[in-house]
C-alpha cells in the first residue's frame, strides 16, 4: 500500500472522499467542508469517467476530480455519497468494505430498518450503535425534522399538516440552469422548451416532479417526506398531510406548516423553544411583516423559523402554524452530511 492510499491514523485528519463531487451537493459538500472547517487530511473528488481530470478548489488548492471505481475508497475514512441511489447501492457497500465510514445523500438506505436516517439535532442519538452507513434524509425531512426537534421534544406533536414550494436546487444543477434559461428566454419574450422538467419553470409554480401514486394520488417526494419524517421523529403512525410545489426560487425550500399538540401550547413557548434551539434562527417580525425567505436562507448554515402563531381554524386551540425556511443544499443536504460526521467524530473522541 503506498503513501496515497494508506489510513490516517486517529489523531490525524481523516482521509475523505466525495462520490458525485461535481454536483449540486457535491459542491455544497465541499463548501461546507470548508465553512464549517471540518478536518481532511486528503480529500478525494470522485465522480463519473466524463468529469475526471477537472480540478475543483478546496480551501485554496486545486484538488484532481477522479473517475469513481471500484478502487476508489482504499484508505478512505469517511466518504460522502452524492451520486444517487444507484451508485450508492453499488458503490457504499464497496467503501465500507475498505474501511469507510460511508454518509449517503441519495435515497437508497432510507428506509433501510439497519441503516439510521438521521438528523443531528432531532435523532443524533441513534449514532451511538457506530453504524457503517448512515442515511441523509429528503431536503424538507431534514429541514422540518430540525425546526420539529425542540418543539417533539418538548410536547407531543399528533398531526402535521403543510405545503411545501421547493427551489430548483432539489432537481439539481441541471434543473437550476434550466430555471435561469427559461426565465431569460421568458423575460426577453422568447420561446423555451423545458428539458428537465415537464412544465415551464419561468414565473410559474406546479406540483412537484416527482411521479403521481395513483391510488392515493400522493406524489414521491410527498410520500418520502412522509415516511422519513415519521422514522426521524420516531413516531411511526403520526398523522401527516403534504403537498409539495416547485416553485421558481434557485435554492431554499420553504414550508408552510400547521402542528397539532395534544394540549394548547402558547406562542411565546413555541418561540422560546425555538430561539434556544441549535441550528434554528427565529424570523418572526409582525411589526416589519418580516418573516423567514429563501433570499435570506439561502447560504445560511441555519433554518429560519417564523410566521408562529395559533390556527385559528382549529377551535380546540391546540394546533399552531409557522413558516420554516432552509437552505436545500445545506441543511438539505450537504451540511446536515457533514454534521453528522462531526457527531460521528466527537462520539469517537468522547
């Protein structure tokens, strides 16, 4: 074994690779590398035979972007899976093997009873077990599970009911480029066909991608949101209504969301809980009428929490309403990947 591919020991800086580096999250994952200064002795950019011999930056330095092989994870410590749930299936399996602590950001293990879906702030509990592969969840699990987790944890929560208006982000760089297309084409009156998404993009919201179930008429990114919310929260049967919107914002994913208490809980609380919460910042100006939005989540590590107060349609008094905004690609994504690492590796110190 040579220099390249031998182990870090433990007191060092852990060998870590990125599968799918040159993508949406892959450079989210290696921008949140750098922001939140988590420690890599060597970092290994893989992705596909097409993107190999580009040179991407980290933390001042040219780093080689490698075609992903088999091969690929020999000395690797941690290695961050942004790729899809394909590659994941074939390739997480094979850098565990070499010794990997694998993070995965696609779908493929979430629902997987032996592989933890987690979000730090609301189930980080579950990384005691040391599992091999840990799952992210879905963009808008992971960003209501952390706005969830104070409130969960404080009160029972018998039903969630929200709509969602979701950036181009979720889809990708592709489909964020096809939003800049379409909306210059449109502002300078010009015909565009959508070639990612089946409706055009420009100054227009539709349901959401992802295809239609059509016994329930729930689509897939309503029915994941659904079941990852139930396994992060740990409540398996929780009452949950979704519709998910795309809407023509780049990045940040918003949620309208009504919370149903077993018991009347006042605003003041809510918003206590929340503004002494990790990962959360409160945005709840009523005298500005200022509130959370993606302009201002956008790039920020936090998930923005505002718009709380009672639901006056539930005459019981104990369902409250808020709106929560988050960075997709951050919290959504890459960032949460990494705080889950950063846990992994303050469990193994502890």
């Amino acid at each position: 074994m040579n220099a390249h591919n031998r182990p870090a020991p433990e007191s060092d800086a852990p060998v870590v690779a990125i599968v799918g580096a040159t993508g949406a999250v892959g450079l989210a994952l290696i921008h949140s590398l750098e922001q939140r200064n988590f420690p890599v002795g060597e970092l290994r950019l893989l992705a596909s035979a097409r993107s190999a011999g580009r040179s991407m930056s980290f933390r001042g330095n040219k780093v080689p972007v490698q075609e992903l092989t088999e091969d690929s994870f020999a000395g690797v410590n941690i290695a961050f899976f942004s790729a899809g749930a394909s590659i994941s299936r074939k390739f997480a399996p094979l850098a565990v093997d070499a010794g990997a602590q694998v993070i995965d950001n696609s779908s493929a293990f979430r629902m997987q009873d032996d592989v933890p879906l987690i979000v730090p702030e609301a189930n980080g509990k579950e990384l005691d077990a040391a599992p091999r592969i840990i799952a992210n969840p879905n963009c808008i699990a992971a960003i209501l599970t952390t706005a969830l987790a104070p409130l969960h944890e404080r009160w029972s929560i018998t039903r969630l009911s929200m709509s969602t208006y979701q950036a181009a982000s979720g889809g990708g760089a592709e489909m964020m480029e096809e939003l800049r297309e379409g909306t210059r084409a449109h502002l300078n009156g010009e015909e565009f066909e959508p070639k990612i998404l089946p409706h055009s993009y420009a100054f227009n919201i539709f349901s959401h991608n992802s295809d239609v179930d059509p016994e329930t008429g729930y689509n897939g990114e309503e029915l994941k949101v659904i079941a990852e919310t139930r396994r992060i929260l740990g409540q398996p049967v929780l009452p949950i209504s979704v519709t998910c919107i795309r809407v023509p914002i780049l990045r940040a994913h918003g949620i309208s969301l009504s919370i149903r208490f077993d018991e009347h809980v006042n605003t003041a609380s809510i918003r206590n809980a929340l503004n002494s919460a990790p990962g959360i910042r409160v945005v709840d100006d009523r005298e500005a009428n200022h509130f959370p939005m993606p302009s201002e989540a956008s790039g920020e590590q936090d998930v923005l929490v505002g718009r709380i107060r009672d639901d006056l349609g539930d005459p019981s008094g104990r369902t409250s309403t808020m709106f929560i905004v988050g960075d997709q690609l951050l919290k959504g994504a890459a960032q949460n990947a990494v705080q889950i690492a950063e846990a992994l590796r303050a469990k193994a110190a502890a």
